[in-house]
DNA sequence: CTGTTAGCGCCTTCAC
DNA sequence: GTGAAGGCGCTAACAG
C-alpha cells in the first residue's frame, strides 16, 4: 500500500524510521536545505522516495510555530459581488501563491464585528501579512495587526493606522465627466445637466469622485446645477428611487448621468426598466466599476475600471521592508480598461 | 500603555506572569473551561483582564498542534467570477464561521497543477475538511485528502473519492425548457427549433442539461433536430462563434436558445449585440446560472439558479459524521430564484 | 556526513 | 484551586 489507510498523518519520524535515518537528516531533505549540509545525495532520494510513498505532508503548524513563519497571507474584503473585489481576491491568491504563501481571503458582509473577528481569527492563525479592503474604518484592524506585529495594508480605503493603496478616484472622475460631457455636446446635448447619483457623502471615495466630477466641469467653465450631485448611497434600490424622483419632477431623465458603483448604476437600471424603451436613448451614462453584461445594455453607457493588478503590487510592495511608522498613501490611476480583457481569461470548462 | 509595542506577541506566559497566576491556570481560563477546574471567578476576571490589556490572542499554531486541531476549513475553487462560485464562497464562508471555524477559500483558475499544489498547502495547514469545487477532476485531491484523513466533498461534479453534492441539472434544464418551449407556443413559434448551446460533451453537468433537454422534449412530443445540442464550450468566445454561424447559415437567429452557462450566454450577447436591434425580439433566450444585468438586456430571458445556501449546507452535513466510504451522491433541487434576492443583499455604502 | 537535543506556545493530566 | 511536566511535529544548533 503507497499511503497509510489510518486517518493519521505521517510524520518525520515515520519517514526518518522508515528510512533508518535521523528526524534532523528527514528535515534537511525535506525542506531543500540538505545540500549546505552535505548529505549523500542517495540519503536523500532515499528519503524523498519514503516521503511520497508514505504520503508526507509537512505540517506548516509545526514548521510555523518552530519558525515563528506560519506561511500564510490573509485578506479582508466585504463579499465577491463585484467585479472589483472578485479582481482583488484572485490577484492576491495569485500574487500571494508566488510569493511561496497561502492566501486567506475572508468576506465580512460589512459587518464591523464579523470584521473584528474575523481579523482576529486571522492573527491567531499568524498570518504574515494583512490586506484590508472595503471596511468602514480600518484604523481598529491596523491597530490589532500592529498590536501583533503583522504588516497591515489598507486597500482603496485610507486609514492613519497603516501606509494605504488607494485608486486614483480623483483623476478617474474627471477623466469620465470628460467623456460624458463631450458625447453630450457631440449629441447637442447641456452638458451641465449632467448628474453625479450614488455614494455616501464624507466617505472617501465619494468625495474624491465629486472633487474630480467639480474638476472637469470647472475646466470647461460649467457651472452644474445645485443637486448636480446626489450622495443618495451606494445600494441599487436608493438609486432607483432617487432616479425614480427626478424623472417625476422633470418627466424625462437627466441628459447625463454618472452612477458612483456598480450597485447604483443597477438601481437605474432596475427603473429605466419600467419605463418605455427610448427613453434612455437620450441619456448618456457613465459608471465607476463595470460589469460585463452593462456594456449591452441598450444605451450608451462608458465604464470605469481600477487596476486591481497594481493595487495589489503596490501592497505587496509594501509589506516588503514594512515600516511600522510609514502612513503613505500609494495612488494607483484609474482608467477605462478595454472590456472583455477579464472575461477572455475564462477557459475552456468554464460553466 | 495598554499593549505590548514590540512586535512579539504576548503568550499565556506573560498573562500568566503578570497575574501571578500559572499557565494553567491562564490556558483554562482562556479556554472558557475555567468553570469546570472550580477556579475563582476573581482569577479568571483577572485574567481575561491582564489578556486584554496584553493584547493577548490566541496561537492557533501552537493550539492546533497541541490539540490536531487546526480551527481552519478549506474550499477550493477556480475563480469568483460568476454569480456561483462567488455565492458558494460566501456562503462558504458564513456556515465555517458559524461553526467557529476560519474558512479560508482559494482560487485555482483551473489549472489542475495549482489545484493539486493549493491541496496540498491547505493540507498543510491541517484543515479540518475541503470542499472541493469546479476542478476537472476531483479524485486525485480526494485522495490526498484520504490520506491525509481529512473529510473531503466534492460540489457540483461528482467523483468516486468522496460524497459529492450536486444540482440537479437536469431537473433544471428539464423546468426551463419547458418554459421556453410554451414561450416558444404562446408566440406561435416552433418549439423543436429549440438550441441548446455552450458546454463540453461528456462533461457531468452539461450532459444532465441535455438529458433534462430531451425529457422536456420527448414529453412534449417534439423532436428536436439534429444540432439541437451543440456543445460549443462554456466560454464566451466559442458561443459567439457558434452562434454566428447558425446565423450565417440561416440568415436569422433560432426562435429559442437555452444556453448552457452565463459565460456562453455572454458570448450571445456579445455576438447579437453586432445585429440589427430588432432581430432578438424574435427569439427567446433561457441561461443556467444568472446575472443582475442579464435580466434587463433587451430580450425575453429566463435564467435559472443553483441553489448555493442548500448545496454548502449539505456538504457541512456530510462532514459532520464524515465516513471515508460514504460515495452518497446529495441531488439539491435547481430553480428559478427571486432575481434581486442576492442584489438586495448590498448593504449602503457598498461601493 | 548524520544523530541528539532543546525548545516554539499551548493544553491536559496529575499531583499538591 | 493551582503549579509542574510532558508532548504535539518540526528545525537549528551542536555534537559526534
């Protein structure tokens, strides 16, 4: 029989036994040191060939509480929904897996406490690192990793506990009001009748997004209309009820529309549904964050990407050489990424 | 200062120092077994006191190999990229955390190297079980697990090394066909001009899906044409492809199309969004696994759901008790879930 | 070249 | 009620 049937693992000593030889010689082969040690190249095929056999496996808990490295790479994030999270969570994986560690990536739901926890159960696991993404405030989670030693790095969300990687909202903002503004002059359309719709007023993101959106309209000398921006949250039914209001009062839609997430642009979405179908040919729209599908949809619509690839090589950058005491803020540009780049990715099998 | 600023992490022998009080004494304690070992409410009030002012926290490392009892629960998976695979993680996520365990979920895009590596990290890290999920193949992985006596389930794709949880493909494909084809009737339609398209011949899933085809057909009567079935692939590109040549071939579109995955039903829209506008009010489109936006394309579209919540549920069932000759194959039902169910999830100030 | 040994941090049994 | 001691599996000195 090649593996043992009893449900134990094997250890060194089962191979160092099996082979006649030491627990410490087992280690050195088993952990590629052997060669400094000048061990018999036969002892170690010898061991190597006992440790398949016997199906050895080291256990990284004893290797990690030995060396005080539990080889692993932890992250937080709210859920998968989304495209930019679903993109954060792979590249991690896969950054982390090249960097020899484990990726642990856990969802909170947004919920503070499973946020606390959650960070704790990580650090009781000895995660060498931790990305945080997407929480309210990540101050009481650095807190909690600087408390343990452990490199903590905020992403997309600034916080004065540890350096952040954050996407340059800014700069996006103005880029897309750029665009929206020159297809409505191109369709002779008023360009200050363009809308901001969606996100949190004081939260970061958003104000950065309208400082951008106030950026390209001071540029071009517009002066938008007071409710140009409606902070009327980031959730699919407050924006469908928000649009819902303004084509009430008005009884057409507003020539030019930004939508301040994904979830947002599906309440407009989920109205302009009920309503006749060209209606929306006489809107433009733009979105921060895309979704496959919402480049069909039937208007015209411009979406914006961040690059989830150089957030997190920023933050492994930084974890690298980790300074306790550095606060920087690393801003990574936002831009309109070429559409189907991520769903080309999807192989063969792919169901 | 209420914690340790050095970046060493505080033991139960500094809590144990500080109290005065032995690591017993502290291990108890901390453990919640206090009660039973009779020890003063005072000490352990002491106690969990000086842990918290220390920032104590748990070694999990050293714990799990005191008690082999790791505290982590595994999940593999090729990517977060569809409405599926990110739901299981979730869902993953929360029962694990329920039950007090860490889940820790990786990504494998489907490489069978990485799936067999990723196994064996998670191995090492001595989860307590590992649902595994899309891979090619899962009978190799559960025979590492085997050996490493640890309880393994495969979701969604059977395998004759573990209990496997499965939809029920076929009854779906089965219930939507026959939607589709009294859709097909009710607009005076042809029903066998019915296409099933996308998926791999002789992959699981996509032959349940056929086989639920051709029961909807058969009672019905009807029988579909020869290239009723056309098992293109699952990506987006090859559906696109194929679907443009039935339109060569025919000069419009089928009157109904049931594709075999959102990523070939991407590549559907992908394709007619380079038709005229009208030419899809002709045809009516069914889609297993769903998207928000999907719903609002211009067309009549039906989408079907796997039922993630029941399928994680009875995978943790058959882990509880887990016996390693069990080959149980657990059918869960497939339907036509609530659209906006999971959407209305997004809490504010989801951006 | 290879074997012996001392912990890493924690939990549990067994004395006291 | 509490302290002392052994050991989980592994690695890094240090002896041979």
């Amino acid at each position: 029989m090649a593996s043992k049937s009893t449900g134990r693992k094997s250890t060194i000593y089962d191979v160092a036994k099996a082979t006649g030889s030491s627990t410490a010689t087992v280690s050195m082969v088993l952990n590629g040191t052997w060669a400094r040690y000048r061990i018999k190249e036969e002892t170690a095929n010898r061991i190597l060939e006992q440790a398949r056999a016997l199906g050895y496996n080291v256990n990284m808990k004893a290797r990690g509480l030995r060396l005080s490295r539990s080889g692993l790479a932890g992250m937080v994030l709210p859920h998968y929904r989304n495209r930019f999270f679903a993109g954060l969570a792979q590249t991690f994986e896969d950054q982390a897996r090249s960097r020899g560690l484990c990726p642990i990536v856990v969802g909170t739901q947004r919920d503070p406490d499973v946020e606390v926890s959650v960070t704790e159960t990580l650090l009781s696991q000895r995660v060498e690192l931790l990305f945080i993404a997407g929480v309210r405030n990540p101050t009481p989670l650095n807190a909690l990793c600087a408390a343990a030693g452990v490199p903590s790095i905020n992403l997309d969300l600034p916080g004065d506990g540890a350096p952040s990687v954050l996407s340059d909202h800014r700069a996006g903002a103005r880029a897309i009001t750029d665009v929206l503004i020159d297809k409505l002059l191109a369709r002779g359309g008023s360009p200050d009748e363009l809308v901001l719709l969606g996100g949190v007023a004081g939260e970061y993101a958003t104000g950065m997004r309208m400082a951008g959106f106030r950026d390209a309209s001071d540029a071009r000398g517009l002066t938008p209309s007071a409710d140009a921006m409606d902070c009327c949250g980031y959730n699919a039914a407050a924006a469908a009820e928000a649009l819902a209001g303004r084509y009430a009062k008005a009884s057409r839609l507003p020539a030019g529309l930004l939508m301040n997430s994904i979830t947002a642009f599906e309440g407009m979405v989920r109205f302009t549904a009920t309503l006749p179908s060209d209606v929306l040919k006489s809107t433009v729209v733009g979105c921060f964050d895309w979704d496959p599908f919402a480049a069909y949809l039937p208007f015209d619509v411009t979406m914006l990407r961040q690059d989830v690839q150089r957030i997190i090589s920023e933050a492994f950058v930084l974890t690298e050489n980790y300074d306790p005491q550095n606060r920087a803020r690393v801003l990574v540009p936002t831009g309109f990424g070429k559409m189907f780049e991520e769903a080309e990715q999807t192989k063969e099998f792919d169901r």
